[in-house]
C-alpha cells in the first residue's frame, strides 16, 4: 500500500481538478441549453405576434398592452419591454424557418441576434455572421467591429497563387482566412507613414491586430532575423496559423504593390521552410500588406512563384460612405476655391498699400 504524506488521499489533486473540469463543462452546457430555449421562445412570440398582425391587423397599442400583461405575469423576467418584442417578431420575419433558428440563431446570445437584426438586411450575410459568432466566440462588441469593418466582403478575398502551389483542402483553407484588404484604423497613423512607423504601431497594438488578422495566428517575432551564408535579413512580421499548421510572413509596404515585391517574399519563404518548418508543418505562406494594388500587376508577379504568396490592402484612415463623398469638393473645386481667395487676399493687400 503506498504511504500517504498528508490527511488527504494520493490522488486527491486528480480527483478534484477532473471534477471542475466537468462541473465548469456541466455549466456551460446548461449557459447554452439556456440560452436556445430562450431564443426559441423569442422566435415563437414573435411568430405569433407576426402572425396576428398579418391575420388580425394588430397594431403598436396591441403589442404595447401585451408587454405590459407579461411584465406583470412575470416580473422576475426581463427581455419583456415593448421594444424587445419587436425584435422578437423581426427576429421570426427574417427567420421563417424553425429548422434554421435552431441551426443558426438559437446557438447565440439574443443580444447578438438583436445587433445582427440591427446592422443587416441581407439573409445570407445574416447567416454568415452568426456562423463565425459560433467558430470564434465573438463578444457582442467584436461582432458589431467586424459587421462595421464589413468583414463579409473583404474575407477570402486577397490575391493569391495559393490554387497553384497548394493541395486543395490547404489551399481552400488558406484562401478562406486571408482577407482583400484588413482595417487598420486602430493605429491613428498619418496617410503618409513609413514602413517602421506601421510596423511599430502594430506592435504596439498587437491584440487589436491579431483580432483583425482572425482566429488562430500566433505571433513569433518582428524583424525576425535570419541568416543565409553570413547575409542577414530580417522579415518584417512572422507568425505561425494553428488551423494551417504553418508558419506565416508578413512584410508591410507602405507603397502600391510592385513586381518585386513578390520576389522578397518568396525569398523569405523559401528561407522560413528550409530553416525553421518542421516536417509536421505545412508550407509557410507569405502575405505583402501594401496600400493599394492592381490586380492585373498582381496576377503577372505571382505568376511562376513556387512558394505560396497572398497580396492584400491594408486602410488605416476611416473609409467614407457614398453619400458623403458625394458631397465633398473635388480637388480642382479646392484649388479654384484657394486661387479665389488668394486674388481677394492679393486685391486687398494692393488697395492697402495704395491707401
């Protein structure tokens, strides 16, 4: 029999830290079974509430006196206000089918939903924001930054050889997680920066990067140095994708992307998979992070490329809606304006002198 040090039995840790692990699982579970009877239930009034003003042309009176009626019937419930139970007959309109809400809206907080109804009109791209709530875990907030950033266009869509140089499933993947342009808005840098101040901007606003790169880059080291024959080069920004099993290079140019650029990060790959890529990897993946791009001049650079290579955007300044840009003054308006009022300027100046 082994000898027991304490009044406690051998295995107790075990015992006990296997016990929180279920009971916070068990928790969890029941947060969630919780939280999709909840969101069925707003779904049923709502379908009813849709239902009898459609039959029976009830009106904003109605709806109000039935938010009343169930506050009083159950006072410790909240989520009763008038204005909830129009996001509950919303909520039934845009989701017809209880098949999907189960599928879909019920796997979320009701407040996400409420956002999602909020901020959305199309079905698919409500569909599609709920689905990446799910695989990432987004926070209210982090969902309401990602419909504003409008994520949905912009992931998937970077300029890649990735169908060239990667077996299907990876290159499908990769494709998938690489975003057309990223939104660096964060970094309140000037229209003209230079290619370290981004760099040190990003470093200094890691966390808010990593959110807008997505789910599973690792950050490994910035200027990451490596040596080939006595040469030194130093890679802008490395990290390694958890989902893609690889490790990923970033170099940051501050300029339109340019032919040669697809070169230095070729180079830099082959560097990565050589000294750093272990057997259980795939293969290392570049992406150039530049301020605008042609997509024909793109197509002609990665053309050929051996190793995997992705080309997106980057924006660091808000982007202004339509509406707004038509009303702003073209630049030769501004420059008529500045000459204008530089001949008034000039005019009065000469009036003075003569005076």
């Amino acid at each position: 029999m082994p000898k027991q040090t304490s009044l406690f039995p051998n295995d107790y840790d075990d015992f006990f830290r296997n016990l929180k692990e279920r009971i916070r699982s068990a928790q969890v579970k029941a947060a969630l079974a919780v939280n999709q009877e909840l969101v069925l239930l707003y779904w049923q009034i709502g379908r009813d509430i849709l239902q009898r003003q459609q039959d029976e042309g009830w009106g904003t009176k109605v709806v109000d006196r039935l938010a009343q009626d169930l506050k009083m019937e159950f006072p410790e419930m909240t989520g009763f206000s008038p204005r909830n139970l129009k996001y509950m007959r919303a909520f039934a309109e845009a989701y017809p089918d209880e098949a999907l809400v189960h599928q879909a809206g019920a796997q979320i907080p009701w407040k996400h939903n409420c956002a999602i109804l909020d901020k959305l009109k199309d079905p698919e791209q409500r569909v599609w924001y709920i689905q990446k709530t799910i695989e990432n875990g987004w926070s209210r907030n982090v969902l309401m930054h990602q419909i504003d950033t409008e994520l949905y266009s912009r992931q998937g869509g970077a300029l890649t050889n990735f169908q060239a140089v990667l077996p299907a499933p990876q290159s499908d993947l990769a494709q998938s997680l690489l975003k057309s342009e990223y939104n660096l808005e964060f970094l309140n840098l000037r229209e003209k920066a230079l290619e370290r101040d981004l760099e040190r901007a990003l470093l200094e606003h890691m966390q808010k990067f990593l959110l807008e790169l997505g789910v599973g880059f690792a950050f490994v080291g910035s200027q990451y140095r490596l040596d080939v024959e006595g040469d030194e080069f130093f890679v802008d920004l490395l990290f390694y994708h958890l989902a893609l099993s690889c490790f990923v290079v970033i170099e940051l140019k501050t300029t339109d992307f340019k032919p040669e650029y697809s070169g230095q990060i070729n180079f830099y790959v082959n560097v990565i998979d050589d000294k750093l890529r272990r057997p259980t990897d795939n293969p290392t993946i570049g992406i150039v992070l530049c301020r605008s791009k042609k997509k024909a001049v793109v197509e002609y650079a990665l053309r050929g490329m051996s190793q995997p290579i992705s080309v997106s955007t980057y924006r660091t300044t808000a982007a202004l809606p339509d509406e707004f840009k038509a009303k702003l003054p073209s630049i030769e308006d501004l420059q008529h304006e500045i000459e204008a009022v530089a001949a008034v300027v000039e005019e009065f100046e000469q009036d003075a002198d003569l005076g």
